[in-house]
C-alpha cells in the first residue's frame, strides 16, 4: 500500500513537471495545438490599398475605398476611344480634284464607246432634233434592237446631266452629302428618278385615255431631246469643272439658260403633236401642263432657294 501510494506521487510530479516544461516552450515561439488560430490574417487598415489584383478578367476585383476610382491596372480595361481626324481644306480640295478627274476621265470613256457604236444614228437623232418630219420617220424605224442604243444614250445624259447638277451645287454651296461619290450618285439618280416617273405618267395618261399615239409621239421626242442635250452637257462639264473661277459663274447661268431654251423647244414640239385636242379638252391639257410640266420645276427651285442657292 505505502509502496503504491508512492508510486502515484511520483507520477503526479512528473506530470506536473512535463506540463510545466510544455508551457515555456510554447510560450517562448512554439506552436501550441490547442491555441485557436484566425482563418484570415489580419490585415491593417493601412494596407488595404495593397490588394493584389487579379490578371485574370473573369475575376471580380475589389477596389477600396478611395476618393478617386482606380481606372487602371491589370484587372481593369479602359477602351481608348479614337477622334475622327478632321480633313483640312487643302485635303478636302486635293481629294475632290481626284474624284472629279476620275469621274470626268470614265464620262469620256463612256462618251467614246457609245460615239464610236452609234455615229450614224447620233446623226439621224440630231436630224430628228431640228426636223420634225425627220422625228416622225426616225420613230417609225424604231424597232426593239434600237431600243436598247436609245436606252444606252438616254444612260449618257443620267450620267452628264447628274456632273452638270453635282458642279452647279457645288459651285453654289449646295451641301448634298459629305462624300463625292454618293452626292454624284444622288445627283445622277435624281435626274434619272424626274424622267423615269415623267415617262410613266405619259404611258398611264396614254393607257387611260384614247392619246396612245399622241403620247408616244411625246415620249419619243423627250427621249430624243434628252439625247441630244447630254451629248451637249459634255464640253459644258468640262469647262465648269477646269474653268477658272471668274467664268465659272458665266458658263452655269449660260448653260442653264439654253437647257432653258432646249425645253421650250421641247414644249412647242409637245403643243404641236397634241394640237388636236387644244380646242376640246384645253382644261385637261393645262392641268396636265401644271402637273407634270410646271410642278416639278417648281418644287426643285423651292428646294434650291431654301438651300441657300440665289
């Protein structure tokens, strides 16, 4: 029993001797199993700026808390936004200058190919332009062949009487389009656009009513006219285009003034194949005048004059 009770003393000392040297070695720098450490270490308020951030795009980045965004760094894209160079007005002039040789350059192309396939009926359209009986025996001739040269040198006056409007606009300052080639196309397809629709209103005129004849005769002649006046805009592009600027002014108002002339020929040439219904139907035929005639000029100046054009 007392060597028992002996025994225990001793390892109690031990024990308590053991928990003793384990607790100045932990105190002194050791690792103690049993402390609760912090998951997250902490991090001073000081250095939160010092986040790292992540390269990778997809990652959400926290960015603390200042007085001014951060813009910039790796998880950051700022988009560079490119200004538009603005043209000086030497560019804008040298580069109107190339498109407009170019443009002159493949009228004369044009102009040569069609000269060169269809000089003799060039020559019978300009008969047919001071004779009438010449008109009158050139529309019999008409068969479904000379449709189509009559369609490829209505083509040349689209295409002189769209440089002509291009010039003058731009000679006016009259802003069409900020890009040459597309205020060239407008011009040309809105003089194409004018006679198409006038060439459909005769033929619907011609089809309701008994003019059949009279009508074809009519558009015939526009056609002829149409013709002869694109042949006529081709030394008037020329010289508007190269022309120094003191006769430039001079060469238009010239230019638009026998246009002037040419339609009113084309006028009387109209009045004289539909004389037979003057005495009967004259109201019909003034407001064919107003509507088709007159109408269209006078909604192009109401245009020009509200751009400016005086």
């Amino acid at each position: 029993m007392a060597n028992t009770t002996y025994i225990n003393n001793l390892l109690l000392r031990v024990a308590v001797l053991l928990l003793i040297t384990a607790n100045l070695a932990f105190g002194q720098g050791g690792n103690n199993p049993f402390e609760l450490q912090p998951r997250l270490p902490e991090t001073p308020a000081d250095s939160l700026d010092a986040v790292p951030v992540s390269t990778n795009p997809f990652d959400i980045v926290v960015q603390a808390a200042t007085d001014k965004p951060t813009t910039t760094g790796p998880g950051f894209y700022v988009p560079k936004v490119k200004k538009p160079k603005l043209k000086t007005a030497k560019e804008k002039e040298t580069e109107y200058n190339r498109f407009l040789f170019v443009a002159i350059l493949s009228m004369f192309i044009i102009l040569t190919l069609i000269v060169t396939i269809f000089r003799i009926l060039i020559q019978k359209i300009w008969r047919a332009f001071t004779r009438d009986n010449m008109m009158h025996q050139l529309q019999r001739e008409q068969s479904s062949g000379l449709a189509v040269a009559y369609s490829i040198l209505y083509l040349l006056y689209f295409i002189n009487g769209g440089l002509f409007a291009f010039l003058v606009a731009r000679h006016f300052g009259l802003s069409i389009s900020s890009s040459n080639l597309y205020a060239l196309l407008i011009c040309m397809g809105s003089i194409a656009g004018f006679f198409i629709s006038k060439h459909f209103v005769l033929w619907l005129i011609g089809f309701v009513f008994p003019v059949g004849k009279e009508v074809d005769s009519y558009q015939f002649t526009i056609v002829i006219f149409n013709i002869i006046l694109g042949l006529f805009l081709v030394p008037v592009v020329l010289v508007i285009a190269y022309a120094p600027p003191t006769m430039t002014s001079f060469v238009i108002w010239g230019a638009i003034g026998l246009l002037g002339l040419v339609y009113v020929f084309l006028a009387l040439r109209g009045l004289f194949i539909g004389n037979r219904f003057m005495a009967g139907s004259k109201f019909h035929f003034l407001l064919y005048l107003c509507a088709v005639e007159f109408a269209p000029l006078l909604v192009i100046y109401k245009v020009a004059m509200s751009q400016g054009i005086n």
